[in-house]
C-alpha cells in the first residue's frame, strides 16, 4: 500500500465524493425504513383488517426505484458495482486504472442516455397522478434523471480522485494534509 499526498484538486474531491456518498447513502437508507414500514403496515392491512392498503404497494414500488437510482451514487464511490472488481482481475495492476476509466466511461454515457431520455418522460407524466396513493407521476419518473445526474457527478468525482474509495485512515490523512492511503 503506497502512501502520497493528496493533490489540490485530489482532496476536494474527495470531500465532495464522499459527501455525495453519504447523503444519498442515508436518503436511501430512510427509503428502505419507509418501505418496511409500507411493508409492514401492507402485511398488518391483510391480517388484522382482512383487506391491504393499495397505495401502500404503489408508495413501495416507487421507492424502490428512487432507493436503487440513489443507492448507485455510493456504490459508484466505493468502487461496488460487480463488473469492475471482475474486469479488474483480468489485467496487470499498472493497467487497472484504464480499465475502471473505461468501465466508468460507458457507466456515464448510460447515464447521459438516461438522463436525455428520462427528463423528457418526468416531464410528460407532470400531470398525472397515481390511482392508488395520489402521488403526482412526476416524483417516480424523476429519480431516472436526478440519478443519471448524481451518478455523472460521482464518476467525475471519481476521475478525479484516481478511482480511489473512501479508506478508514484516509479521513485522518486528510486532516493532516498527509494524505491517504491510496
């Protein structure tokens, strides 16, 4: 494990990354307690009133998505998607930075293309509202491009950093101004 100082536009971003990170962390952290919750209140509908809540089932289906589209932001951070770690393994350590450019590019122009198609699509479904919950369509169909937006944020943000995740000594490194481990 080699030891450097984080250069000037290093740090920041790391800053910024891991907090970015963090904050879609947490948010989908309380969408999964909201879903539980759903979940929960939906099973308690069935057993105890013989009936479910049918918005409940809609509320969940909708979080899920805005949980999966912010949960990725993090996992673009900590280098957690599946495909990197098994590519990465099949070429020399000095090559591996190409290699997660590479994934990383075509991750971005995913998103690019979820973006231009996603905006669009929130924006045509503004003005309906779903049957059961009454949730304006507009609040599901966004999450496709706030997420495409916050995932290009994180992949920029982790170029660069050099494709480095957050490391337990790397927040005293920065406090010091020594650096982390990289």
């Amino acid at each position: 494990m080699t030891h450097h100082v984080l250069t000037s536009v290093q740090a920041p971003a790391l800053l910024l990354a891991r907090g970015l990170a963090r904050s879609t962390e947490i948010a989908a952290c309380l969408l999964m307690i909201l879903v539980t919750l759903l979940n929960l209140t939906q099973v308690g509908g069935r057993y105890f009133f013989s009936t479910g809540f049918s918005w409940t089932e809609e509320v969940m289906r909708y979080s899920m998505i805005w949980l999966m589209m912010l949960g990725s932001v993090a996992c673009i951070f900590r280098l957690e998607h599946m495909g990197i770690e098994a590519l990465e393994t099949l070429v020399r350590p000095r090559f591996v930075r190409f290699v997660k450019s590479g994934l990383y590019s075509v991750a971005g122009i995913f998103c690019v293309v979820i973006l231009i198609y996603g905006y669009p699509l929130a924006l045509r479904n503004a003005a309906q509202v779903a049957p059961a919950s009454g949730i304006p369509m507009i609040l599901p169909y966004a999450a496709l491009p706030v997420g495409a937006v916050l995932m290009l944020v994180q992949i920029a943000l982790s170029w660069l950093t050099g494709f480095e995740p957050d490391r337990p000594d790397e927040a005293d490194g920065l406090s010091n101004g020594q650096g982390g481990a990289v």
